[in-house]
C-alpha cells in the first residue's frame, strides 16, 4: 500500500493499492458505514485493465446472519468504449475465479457477485 496518508475510515480517503506484478492503481472510499458497510472506487490501473476499463465500484456489505456473519462483496467493472464484451465474456470467468474465496469451513466467506457495468467513456 501506498500513499495512504490518513485513517480509512471515511469517504474520501486515498490509498494506491500495489500488485504483486509491479502495477498499481488509484483507491478512494466513497462510502463508510462504521461496522456494517463500504463502497470504493478504482481508476488509474497501470496494468491490463487501463485498456479495459475506466474503472471499477467495489461495496462490502456486513451483516449478522443467525450464528454468523454474513459478507457481500459487490464489484462491477465500467468498461472502457467498445470493451464490455471482452469483459463480461473473456475476461469475467478468470475474474470470478481470483475474487471467489475460500468456502466458509476455510475461513471465506459465503457470497460474491462480479458484475459489468454498460461501456464508459474514456479518461
């Protein structure tokens, strides 16, 4: 993680996430829900996805459920002009593949949804 030069606990926060590959990528929360909930953003990707998309909206959602705890992961790609078919087709199996977790009696957690937005408009 760099840049992140206060607490991520409010919207408006920025951080930049950096990759294993040497890529990295603009953070900012957009929302926060002490205990129960945030929403994100990315744009600013230095690796592959710079050419397929302009950005992309992640939101955790937390919820007690009877015993346990109940996490929603939402993500959603806005797809750079022309490239919504490469994401939503190609690209989403191998995306849904690196964001699922592990099953619940691992330590993941139990709900996951990838989703992609209609084409954006260029940076």
């Amino acid at each position: 993680m760099a840049n992140q030069t206060e607490a991520w606990d409010h919207a408006g926060s920025r951080r930049n996430p950096q990759f294993d590959d040497g890529s990295q990528v603009d953070e900012q929360l957009t929302e926060y829900t002490a205990g129960s909930s945030f929403a994100y953003q990315l744009t600013g990707f230095t690796n592959v996805l710079s050419r397929l998309a302009v950005g992309v909206r992640g939101e955790f959602n937390v919820n007690l459920d009877g015993d346990g705890t109940l996490i929603r992961w939402t993500y959603e790609f806005k797809a750079l002009p022309g490239r919504r078919w490469i994401l939503a087709g190609p690209f989403a199996p191998l995306w849904r593949r690196y964001v699922t977790p592990p099953p619940a009696e691992a330590g993941g957690f139990s709900l996951c949804r990838v989703g992609v937005a209609t084409d954006q408009p260029g940076p």
